[in-house]
C-alpha cells in the first residue's frame, strides 16, 4: 500500500507542462492529524480560551468546557478521562505530537498537566488509530507549543492565593525576532486541601476536616525555535515537571499513602519546506519516575519519526510517515523492555473548497508480531451555503486499536504476554450549522470494542484477560452565540451528551446490558460570559448526571451541578505595565458530591490572582 502510494504520487499525478514558474517553499502550520481528520469531531482551545485556566489542571478545563467526564478521586489526586464511555487507557495523549501516556499503566494523570506549560489544547473523538496511533480508542487530546516570531520581549508574574491552603506561582518570558523564538516557564502548586466533608462511613455521618490530601507540583518548561532559512526550521521543547502527594484515604479509611512523580520530557522537530512537498523529522524523550510509599517505578519511551507530506495538482494531498518507539520499564516487580514500529500514510481529495475526502491507514509491529493494516475513511461536505449561513455534513468510520500496557503482560505474579491488543470501531455522522455569530453541531456515533482486557482473580493472584465486549452509543450536541452591543459583548457556549455505554460480553451475566461503571448516561455544561470595556464576568456551569459505582451493582452516585464565577479586570495598569486582576469563586453552590465513591470533593472555595504583565 506505502509502495502504491509513492508511486501514484510521482507517476499517477504529474501535473501537465507548462511554462516554469517560481514558486516560494509551502509551509504547513496545522498538524497532519488537523489535516487529515476529515468526519471527525473535534473541539480546540486557544490561547485566549485557556487564559481563565491558566492556574488549573487540564482535568479541570474538559471537567469544565467539554463532555469528557473526568474520574477525579479528589482535589489534585490521579484525575483520569472517559471518552464516549471508554476507560482511561483509551485515551491517547500527545505533546508536541509525542505520546505522553505512561507505558506501564497506559494512561495519564491530567491533574500533573497544568493548563499553564502550554499554549493550545485539541480534543478530537472517537476510534482513530489509523491517523493518531496506539490508545486512541475513545478520542484523543493534544497539547501544543506555539512558536511566534517576530513578536519582541514579553514578560508575566502570577500569584494566585485561594481557599484550603491553595496557592500558585507562575512566571513567563519569551523573546523572539525573525529568526529566532525562545520561551521560559516556571510554576509552582500547593494545597493543604483541608477542607470539611460529611464523613459517610461513620454513624452520623458527622461532619470533618481533611487531613491527608496535600499536593505539591512545580515544573519548568523551555520552548526554542530557530528559523534557518525560509525553508528549514528547528524547534525544541523541554517540560519537567514533579509532584509529592499525600494520596486522599477513602472515607473509613486512616491509610497513609504517599506518592512522589518526576517526569522529564523532551522533543525536537526538523522541518524541511520544498515547494511541493516538506519533511519533518521528529525525536522525543520521555522519562517518568513514581514512587508508591516506598515502590519505585521507572519508565523511559525514545522516539523517532519521520513524516513526509506532498501535493499533487490541486485537490490530492498525501502524507508519508513513521514512528519507532523504544519502551523500557524498570518496575518494583519486573524489568521489560519494548519496540514497536509504526508506519502510516494519509490520502485527501478536495476537488472543492466545500468538500473532502481522507483515507487514512496505519500498521504496527510489537512484540515481534505484525499487525493487520488499521483503516479509517472520512468526509466533509458543506452542502449548502447561502449569505452568511451554512450546513455541513461530516461523516467517518475508524479502526482503532490498543497494545497490552506492560504491566498487562508482564506483571509479577499475574502478567498474561498473550493477551491481544485492544480493537474497535466508531461510525458517526453530524451537522454543523453556521448563522454569523451563532453555530451549533450534532454529532450521533456509535462504538464497539472487542478484547477489552479486565482484571480477574485467579487463586491467589489477579491477571488479565481479554474477554471484555463494550458498545458504546450516544449524541453530542453544542452550540456558540456571541453578540456585541455597544461596550457590551456577550458571548455563551453549551453542550449536551447523551452516552449508553454498555457490556455485551463479559466474565459475568450480571454485568451484561448494564451501564459501564462511572460512567454518567447525561452530561451538560453552558458557559456565560459578559464583557464590558475591560471587565469580564463569566459563569462556567456544568452538569454529570447518576453514576454506577460497579455494574453488577444497583448502587449509585447522585448527579450533581457545580457553578463556577469569574470576575476579571484588565484595566489597571502602572505605566507600561499590566497588572491584570482575577477573583474566582468555585462551587459557589457548595454542592456536597463525589466523583469517585467515598472520594469527598471540596465545597465552595475562593481564588484570586494578581499579575504582572510587561
């Protein structure tokens, strides 16, 4: 298939002869994925989208502005997604186009990802391992650097003070010219998170303070950009960050736990622009360290790459690449080490600026075991289109897959290297309609995973196995309207999810039929935002409804509703200096939920940051 691509490209499309013209090198800002993501679902926060969270963790912005439930067993402990239904592990994770989910869990915690150490976040949806690769089963997030040129000095301090011992530090510099772009971060977090809670495990549930919940992170981050010339560019990023955490007890529970996260990551890109075509060449680093009361994990992932992206007359593109990958676990039980390779190509045709078609196929090699090429097809297709109104049809059928984590295959005692990857297919279908200042979108899908692996007692020890069948279908629905009046500008974003996620085959017949475990039938959220001059006051709604605890289980966790306020000012100033200003209030309902059974969450709290911006 690679080899009837190459050739189609040089022989199949040449374009006819004509007189020679001059043409600058074509530079591609958006991904590969951006490209050629055709049918999909997608939802994409810029940098000023993410400016009222830059103190927060990236569990609290989709928590917030998505209809990603997040599985969050407390303030700033492990905070896990569920896309459509699907388990953390299905999630797929990226930075700077390199994986970041752990290679012994399969999955990460989005609480040690703050909102601050990037600049652009992406969400796209649903079973696509053709065009992103191993994990992405329910969706997948991407987090971006963005490299400006030309845009001077620039300089911010941050200090936000909050409720239960909160407090956040930031600071951020950047200089760039024509030629050259660098950019500094540093952050600090800390909570006590001594915050009270009806205690539901003790008779009367009387009513206590935290004591065992305190989290403190800090992190540095570097971003360089060297344009070499108008047609060769060489990026680099470098993220660390670390984490001590008291581990939240359950209710009923006097346990002591403690864990300590070190992550070190690192990636570097060459770009190459042709006038037809350009190269990118991709080398990533990602070094993990946790340590579980006195267990220590070690994890490295090396990767290099390779893509290459080439057009041919007008309306055919096509995208070359590969990825190798080499994974070693140096773990509390076992020592592992694994290699896979990947190879994937893209097709578009858009023979119109209202229509596009995409083909996109991948093959993986692990364990020295060749899998069978993963397909998916998608279609864009704006079909009517009159002043400033428009509909869109979008459509897509994927393939996507999982590999076993490490810990799946080769756990001590328990692990099972026999064990299958992880398969599934989504179809989904949805309109997009545009009216000026107001659009809305609703998307249906549906979604079958075969081999997913579960745990399961076997004598004196747990092992994994793969006999696990979810399916998986819902709707999506959202909307925007902005309006400006004067001084005034309003501007509202809402969303609605409607997912059965259930288990066709299982280890047990009582499971069957049943609503997957934490994973809520409705979600909903609406954001209100009014501005005047330079003030601004936003409202961040949202809604989880009921959540089974296990499946085979009547017992539940109530649906609740939490209301955010934000109150911003950014007219004060000293000079040429900026002091923008933020108070936040968070649960102004003082709502009494838990997201994860006996897992209290906090009550209402108060924020307020002051920054200091050249």
């Amino acid at each position: 298939m690679i080899l009837f691509v190459w050739v189609i490209s040089f022989f199949g499309f040449s374009p006819e002869k004509q007189d020679t013209v001059s043409l600058s090198p074509i530079e591609i800002e958006a991904s590969f994925i951006d490209r050629y993501d055709q049918g999909q679902k997608q939802v994409t926060w810029e940098k000023k989208d993410l400016a009222s969270f830059q103190s927060q963790s990236l569990a609290r912005l989709l928590a917030a502005q998505s209809p990603v439930f997040i599985r969050e067993y407390g303030p700033g402990m492990l905070a896990s997604p569920s896309f459509r239904g699907t388990s953390a592990g299905h999630t797929s994770i990226f930075w700077n186009g390199i994986p970041l989910n752990s290679p012994s869990l399969g999955q990460s915690d989005l609480s040690l990802l703050p909102v601050f150490a990037f600049e652009s976040a992406s969400l796209h949806f649903g079973s696509n391992g053709a065009l992103i690769g191993n994990e992405a089963i329910g969706g997948s997030l991407h987090l971006h650097s963005n490299y400006e040129f030309e845009q001077g000095f620039s300089a911010r301090f941050s200090q936000e003070m909050g409720s239960f011992g909160q407090a956040n530090t930031q600071i951020k510099g950047s200089y760039s010219s024509d030629k050259l772009y660098f950019q500094s971060k540093f952050y600090r977090q800390s909570a006590e998170n001594n915050y009270t809670f009806k205690n539901l495990a003790l008779p009367g549930t009387p009513i206590q303070e935290q004591d065992h919940a305190e989290v403190n992170q800090m992190g540095y981050s570097q971003d360089f950009a060297w344009k070499i010339n108008n047609s060769k560019k060489l990026k680099t990023s470098f993220w660390y960050h670390e984490a001590d955490r008291e581990i939240l007890p359950p209710m009923g529970s006097n346990s002591q736990d403690r864990q300590r996260d070190q992550s070190f990551r690192t990636v570097v890109d060459y770009e190459k622009l042709g006038k037809k075509s350009s190269w990118l060449f991709k080398g990533g680093l990602v070094r993990e360290k946790q340590v579980f009361n006195e267990s220590i994990n070690l994890t490295n992932q090396l990767f290099l790459g390779a893509e290459w992206d080439y057009q041919a007359k007008e309306d055919w593109f096509f995208h070359l690449g590969t990825r190798l990958s080499h994974i070693q676990g140096d773990l509390d039980t076992y020592e592992a080490v694994d290699q896979r390779i990947e190879l994937f190509q893209s097709i578009r045709y858009q023979p119109k600026d209202n229509f596009s078609l995409a083909l996109n196929l991948r093959q993986l090699s692990f364990a020295d075991q060749l899998q069978p090429w993963i397909p998916s097809i998608g279609m864009d297709w704006e079909f009517w289109k009159k002043k400033n109104q428009s509909l869109k049809w979008k459509a897509s059928l994927g393939r996507g897959f999982k590999v076993p984590t490490l810990n799946d295959r080769f756990w001590n005692p328990g692990g099972n290297p026999e064990l299958l990857p992880e398969k599934s297919w989504t179809a989904e279908t949805g309109l997009e309609w545009k009216a000026g200042n107001f659009s809305q979108s609703l998307t249906t899908y549906r979604l079958h995973v075969e081999n997913w692996i579960i745990w399961l007692p076997q004598g004196s020890f747990w092992s994994p196995q793969n006999i696990r069948e979810v399916r998986s279908d819902g709707i999506e629905y959202q909307g925007s309207y902005t309006y400006k009046s004067g001084n005034f500008s309003w501007s509202t974003q809402w969303q609605y999810s409607l997912n059965r996620a259930v288990t066709v085959q299982s280890d047990s017949e009582m499971n069957l039929g049943r609503q997957l475990p934490y994973t809520p039938r409705h979600q909903a959220s609406l954001l209100l935002r009014v501005t005047f001059k330079q003030f601004q006051i936003s409202s961040q709604n949202s809604y989880n409804g009921n959540r089974k605890i296990t499946a085979d289980s009547a017992r539940s966790l109530n649906a609740f509703f939490l209301n955010d306020l934000h109150f911003d000012f950014l007219g004060l100033s000293v000079g040429n200096v900026k002091v923008p200003l933020q108070f936040r209030i968070q649960n102004i309902g003082n709502t009494d939920y838990q997201v994860i059974y006996l897992r209290p969450m906090p009550g209402r709290s108060y924020h307020f940051n002051l920054s200091i911006q050249l």
